[in-house]
C-alpha cells in the first residue's frame, strides 16, 4: 500500500484534513492528521474517523497504523510548545 494512495483516501473521507503518512516498508504506517471534523470529539472517535474513511484496507493491505488526529488549532498550539 502506498502512504500517497493512503493520504487520498484520508482526504476523500475528510476533505478538510491536511493529512501527511509516512511508512519504512509500506505495510506499517504513522499518519498524522489535522482536520476541524475531530473537534470535540475523543481521541478513539477520532480514530474511527479515519478507519472509516480507510474502510476493509484496515487490518488488510495496511498492517498497523500509528494515528495523530488533532484539530489545527491544537496542532498550533503543540508547534508553539514545543510537542508537535
């Protein structure tokens, strides 16, 4: 599976998501994402978010993904800390 192809799918399910994944051996992958659609909500419902938009390739062609799901203004916020 490849991150470009995984990012697309992202962004279909999340128009408004700025999404960057990245793979050593394109079967494990990290994704960070940022969209105002997680507001609000807690992180597992954030993740679902995005197994959704993933659908059957979860557990499948995609092995195991590490997720950061944050709204911008909270990634803003982890920039000027420091923890981003």
């Amino acid at each position: 599976m490849d991150t470009a192809e995984i990012e697309k799918l992202i962004v279909t399910g999340l128009p408004d998501a700025k999404v960057r994944v990245m793979s050593p051996d394109n079967t494990h992958f990290e994704a960070l994402i940022l969209s105002p659609a997680f507001a609000g909500k807690r992180p597992i419902a954030r993740h679902q978010l995005v197994y959704q938009c993933l659908g059957s390739l979860m557990g499948n062609e995609i092995h195991a993904m590490s997720i950061r799901a944050h709204t911008p203004d909270e990634w803003r916020e982890l920039e000027m800390s420091g923890k981003a």
